[in-house]
C-alpha cells in the first residue's frame, strides 16, 4: 500500500497591475506691490553731534 502526503504550495509574484506617469509642471507668476518702507535720515547740527529722526 502506498501512502501519499499532500504539501500546499504558496508563492508570491510581483506583477504590474497598473502604470502611472508623474510628472513636473512649473509656473510662475508675476505679481506687482507696493509697500512703504521705514526710512532714517541723520541731520547734524552745527556743534556735531548726531541727531536721527526715525519716520515709520
């Protein structure tokens, strides 16, 4: 009499189920302001010394 053994085979296989394609798209804008910016001035006086007027 024969005696017989079953085994279970499992396996893993990578395949492609699906593609992508990526890619960069630059842009670049233009933008135009305006601000006021601080500003110092330095006045001195006749006897030489510094006097500053900070304007905001």
């Amino acid at each position: 009499m024969e005696v017989y053994e079953e085994t279970a085979n499992i396996q893993k296989k990578a395949f492609v189920r699906e593609e992508v394609n990526v890619r960069k798209e630059v842009t670049q804008d233009t933008v135009k302001t305006s601000e006021q910016i601080r500003r110092e001035e330095l006045d001195v006086d006749t006897k030489g010394q510094s006097v500053v007027d900070k304007k905001v």
